[in-house]
C-alpha cells in the first residue's frame, strides 16, 4: 500500500508540474520546460547535454503544452536558431538549462487533520 501511495503522490507531483508549465507565458519556455520534465524520466546526461530520446510529433507537443501545432514548429525552430536545444536522430539534445521561475514562490502550509485549528 505504502507503494501505491508513492507512486500516487509521484503522478500528482507531475500532473502539477504539467499544469504549472501550461502557465508560462512565452511557448518557447514552456516547451523547454516540458523537455526538462520529460528529461528527469527519461533523460540521459550526456558531454554535450541533456539527451531525450522521446519521439513526439508537435501536435503531441502542443496538446502538453497547451499550444497549437504551428506555434510549437515557429517555437522549436526558435530554439533550435538560438542553440538551446538540438535534434539528432530522434533525439531531443537539451543544451540550455530550464527557465527560472519568475517572482515569489507561494507558501504552502502543512497539513492538519480535520477539526485541528489552523496554525498561525
């Protein structure tokens, strides 16, 4: 049970990382976010980065992203053009670190069983 548990709070973790990276304003930054979550998984570090070996076409790209096709084609050849990512043989070669979250990160309280007053 104790496994299932993780593997449940381990989903949950992605699927709100997902959701946060559907924020980004710029589809340049959240494309590159997306790369890097599919990095952690998948990803394997190499001299020149980070390689991806996942095969997914921009349709697929900008239903994760939350962005149509062609704007994810005009996004990936952008940082293609400005050498933060490469693609070699099916291989998404991460070469510039992810976007840095921008502002304040909101606090987040413990959790208390129902009934426990709130803690100040």
């Amino acid at each position: 049970m104790a496994g299932l548990h993780a593997r449940i709070g381990e989903q949950s973790e992605r699927l709100a990382i997902q959701l946060v990276i559907c924020q980004i304003p710029r589809v340049e930054d959240r494309l590159l976010a997306l790369l890097w979550l599919l990095a952690e998984s998948w990803g394997r570090v190499t001299p020149a980065g980070t390689a991806v070996p996942v095969s997914l076409t921009h349709e697929a790209l900008g239903e994760l992203i939350g962005a149509r096709r062609s704007t994810v084609t005009l996004a990936l050849k952008a940082l293609t053009e400005r050498g933060a990512i490469l693609r070699q043989d099916g291989t998404w070669l991460l070469v510039e670190s992810p976007p840095e979250p921008i502002g304040e990160m909101p606090s987040v309280q413990e959790p208390r069983l129902l009934g426990d007053p709130p803690s100040s």
